[in-house]
C-alpha cells in the first residue's frame, strides 16, 4: 500500500508543478504581447527586456512535467520515494514524449524543439554555455 501512496504522490507531484508553471507562463502573455507591440512600433522608446524567454522557459518545463507525470503513471518502476530516477533527470522534450507514449507530427516535433531550447540552456543562461551552442 506504501508504494501505491507513493507512486500516486509522485504523478500528482509532477502534475501540479506543471499546472503551476502553465498558470506562471500564461500570466505572461500579456507582457509579451505588449513587447511584440513595441518591437514593432516605429517610435522611438525605450526597450524593455523581452520575456519571451522566460515563457518559453516555463512552458517547456511544464511540457516535461507534464511527460514525467505520464512516464511515471504508466511505469511503476519510476515511483521510486527516495530518489528521481535516472532517466527522468533529462530535459529532452522530444525523447520524454516519446517514452510517454506520446506520438507526435513532423509540425507537433517542430513545436516542441523551440522551448526544449529554452529548457536545456537558453532560458537558462543569458549566453550559450559551450561556443558551439
């Protein structure tokens, strides 16, 4: 009964902190819609530091909660309560997809590339952190 409590503890866990982060990305956008306004105005003002970023960020990390959630649920070998298994630790969106079970289209792939970018490192660090990146 303990590793049930468990393993049901850990997908609400991971599907809550994905509700948080679609709430805090979704408050956003209100503000990037006022920067797409004003990056294409052509008057003169003062720039503001876009938040485009920090959306992507955070819808990237909800779409891997939200991936976590399902591999946890459909696997009961991930609900280990004292410790994250190895293989959640990635940040590969398209590979944590993919082993929820979830199939996507060439476009749908497309999509998913651009905030898993924001989640591995450029939403992360205001540089690349390797040249090559």
């Amino acid at each position: 009964m303990e590793a049930v409590l468990a393993g049901v503890f850990a997908l609400l866990a991971w599907r809550t902190y994905a509700d948080s982060l679609l709430r805090a990305a979704a408050a956003r956008e209100q503000l990037m819609e006022a920067d797409l306004r004003a990056a294409l105005d052509p008057s003169p003002t003062e720039a503001k530091p876009s938040v485009t970023e920090v959306h992507m960020l955070l819808a990237g990390h909800a779409i891997e909660s939200l991936a976590k959630a399902r591999i946890v649920a459909g696997h009961p070998s991930r609900r280990n309560a004292d410790h994250l298994a190895a293989d959640l630790k990635s940040h590969n969106l398209l590979d944590l997809l993919a082993r929820a079970g979830i199939t996507l289209t060439e476009d749908e792939s497309y999509l998913i590339e651009r905030p898993e970018v924001f989640v591995t490192r450029g939403g992360r660090y205001p540089i690349p952190v390797k040249l090559e990146d």
